[in-house]
C-alpha cells in the first residue's frame, strides 16, 4: 500500500496573530465542546485555558495540508498520531 498522505505540520502558536491564534482557539472550545465540570466559564476564559495550554506545550496547533484545515490537539492526542516521517 502506498500511503502519500503528510503528516500535519506544527505551527508554534506564537507565529499567529492575536486574532489568529484567538479565532483557532475559539473554534477548539466550540467543537470540543470543552467540558469544565461544575465551573461555569465564559467564552473569553475558556479561550484563555487553551492559550494557557499553548503557551505551557500541553496542546499544540498543528495544520492539515491534504485537508488545508488547522486545529489544536492536546499533548494525549498528539502521542497517538502516527508519526509517518520515519518512512521515507
């Protein structure tokens, strides 16, 4: 089997605009439905929680290119991405 696909390229975080990096973060806590326990937490904090991830390397911004979407995944998922770069 031939697998061309790329692995998602790393984009450090602080590469992106504030209103880049703000409007990747809102887009995670929205499709991840980010769940806080009894704490309520406004959409401005819950924003800050994941910069503060960023910034502490327990998520990271990766971009798909076949796909040309970006997302953030945490330190848990990156470790079970396949790391493909060892097949060439």
């Amino acid at each position: 089997m031939n697998d061309d696909s790329q692995p998602p390229i790393e984009i450090p975080f602080d590469q992106l605009t504030a209103e880049a990096l703000r409007g990747v973060a809102e887009a995670f806590v929205l499709r991840e439905g980010t769940e806080y326990g009894f704490q309520d937490y406004s959409m401005d904090q819950k924003v800050e929680h994941v910069v503060d991830q960023l910034k502490r390397g327990d998520a990271r911004i990766l971009f798909d290119a076949p796909t040309e979407s970006i997302g953030i995944v945490t330190k848990h998922e990156l470790n079970v991405i396949p790391d493909n770069s060892q097949d060439q």
